[in-house]
C-alpha cells in the first residue's frame, strides 16, 4: 500500500517513539521520499512526501 503524506521529520520521530523499524530512500527521478514499514500484520506500508520535505 502507499499513501502521500506530509510532515517528513514528525513521521520518523514518531515510528522511532513506538520502536517501529522503518527505511527511507529519495527517488533520483521524481526526488519524492518513500519510506517505508510494516504495520502489525506483517503488510508493507510506503509513506509519499514532497521532494521538499526536510530530514533529520
């Protein structure tokens, strides 16, 4: 499943708070950040943001 979302740094601040492992890559194409997890069914989440969102 993939979603866009917003706010980048407050995402990965909070999977880091629940202990949630997560990867983060940028598209060289598009520059979109997709990061990515698992919810608790084992089932692939990719989170979307905007080129322009910053990381920590």
């Amino acid at each position: 499943m993939a979603f866009s979302a917003r706010d980048l740094p407050g995402f990965q601040q909070r999977l880091q708070s629940l202990g949630i492992p997560f990867s983060l890559s940028q598209q060289t194409d598009t520059g979109i950040w997709q990061l990515f997890f698992r919810d608790p069914d084992g089932a692939k989440i990719e989170l979307d943001f905007a080129p322009s969102e910053m990381t920590e």
